[in-house]
C-alpha cells in the first residue's frame, strides 16, 4: 500500500517508531521504486519538494530495470530462552534496491527465521514480508523467541507507521504470536505466558549493516547488537499500555489503496483523481 502525502508524492511512510542503532538498520515498509546505484546516507530529515520530484523522476525513469537488483543476507545467531537454555537460529533476509540515491543498504523484502526447538530436531520457521504488494498485514519486526511449556512465543513490533496502523495501532505497539496447530496464530498480551512479560530482545533486532556482518552470533554479541536501542517496546515486552506509543505515527486509514489521514478531504481528492 502507498502513503499519499500532502504534496501528492507517494511514500512508503519509512518513520520507524524505534531508535534503531547506528550499525543497523530497522526492517521497514518498501512502498515505493529505489535504485541500485549507491551514494553517501541521506542525513535530510526532510527532503525539499522539488528534490522529492527531482527523485520521484529519477526513480521512475529507472524503475524498469530494478528487477534484477537484489541481494540476500543470511547469518546464525544464539537464543537465550528463558529458563537458560540456547538454541541457534538460522536468520535469511532477501533484499531489493535501495530506497534513495543516496542509502548505503539495500530495502528488506522478505525475511525469513529458522529455529530449532530445544531437545528435539523439530524446527519452527517465522516468515515476514515487508512489500506492500504482499497480503496485508505484514511487516514485523522480531524482538524475540521463546519456548514455554514446549509452545512457542514471538513478540514483534510493527516496522512503520503504515505497518503500525495495518495492525491496529496496538498499546504497547507490539504484536505477538503463538505457535498452534502448525502456525503463526496472533495472540492478546492477556494470553502471552507471564514468564515472558518484562523479557528482553534475544534476537539481533533489525539486521546487521552489510559491512559489519557476522556469520554467528553468540549470546553476548546479540546483547551487544542490541545494546544501543532504547529501552521500551522496541527491546522488552511491555505490560502495561502508555501515552504516545505510536512514536509520533499519525492515525491513517486505508483508502482506494493508498493510505491517508482519516479528515484529510484533499488526500481523498487527490485519490479519486488517481482513480479515475
């Protein structure tokens, strides 16, 4: 789905509501065409309007070759489960183009998690998307993994402010998971284990830069991936709802595809001129 802005340029809405760390980058929305081609790190918090058009044209003159442009990424890391125990996880990322001229790393497409369940050869597999292309809702991104009982746990956190209001704008803006029946199955807060409130990430949150990439992971150099994101939402489970959990992500509605502010006449104009 698209994010339609007050100047008629279409975004993916890339404002993640974490404080993701320097050497990493927070899996987000991919809404719009990017570009192969490199360049230094966009530090403009807001681009001018006519370096959005001068972009937007750019884009897409060259969006018809960006078919070929992906890459993967993939790495081990360990879990530290909440009885002590340690399993290893298997991490893969496909990646697509950048998303500006200007980004150092690629845009996460898909992911996908492999775990191996303790004392058994079973393995349970998370898969996340983050095109919007995909069906709806998508776009998660994994703080941890657990086991309780011999049932497996996730706690995510939507990656955006298009993701956070495609899973119902959650207080505490995390969505968790449940393993049932072979499958993902969402669950309330109410339903997670108590053994699991208050625990903190296991998992590497984000991805790693590409330059700084791993093959393995230990225990302690998960933590140290980890340690720069602040405390909050983005890094423990939270038991309690607060003020401002959408991190500054207005409210938006899903309207003829694209996504808008709910009292926004212009936007639902500007839509129906599209449409036509």
């Amino acid at each position: 789905m698209k994010y339609l802005q007050a100047d008629g340029i279409e975004s993916s809405g890339r404002i993640n509501p974490a404080t993701p760390p320097a050497n990493r980058l927070a899996a987000d929305n991919l809404g719009k065409r990017a570009l192969c081609a490199g360049g230094r790190e966009n530090r403009m918090n807001t681009p001018t309007l006519l370096q959005r058009i001068a972009r937007l044209g750019l884009i897409l003159m060259m969006g018809a070759g960006m078919s070929a442009c992906s890459e993967t990424m993939e790495w081990k890391e360990e879990v530290l489960l909440h009885d002590g125990q340690i399993i290893v996880a298997d991490r893969f990322y496909n990646l697509g183009a950048k998303p500006t001229w200007e980004s150092r790393e690629r845009a996460a497409l898909d992911e996908t998690v492999t775990f191996s369940l303790p004392g058994t050869d079973k393995k349970i597999i998370w898969k996340n998307d983050f095109r919007d292309s995909q069906p709806e809702p998508n776009s998660l991104n994994l703080i941890r993994f657990d086991v309780v009982k011999g049932v497996p746990y996730i706690a995510t956190y939507p990656a955006g402010c298009i993701a956070y209001n495609k899973w119902g704008r959650p207080n505490p803006p995390q969505v968790l998971f449940k393993y049932e029946s072979e499958q993902w199955k969402r669950i309330t807060l109410a339903e997670l284990p108590a053994e699991l409130i208050n625990a903190h990430a296991n998992v590497v949150v984000g991805r790693p830069a590409t330059s700084l990439l791993k093959p393995f992971y230990t225990v302690e150099q998960v933590n140290a991936e980890n340690h720069d994101i602040d405390e909050g939402p983005y890094k423990t489970i939270l038991r309690e709802s607060y003020l401002g959990a959408g991190g500054g992500c207005e409210e938006l509605i899903k309207y003829k595809g694209y996504w808008i502010m709910p009292n926004d006449p212009v936007a639902r104009g500007m839509v129906d001129r599209k449409a036509k």
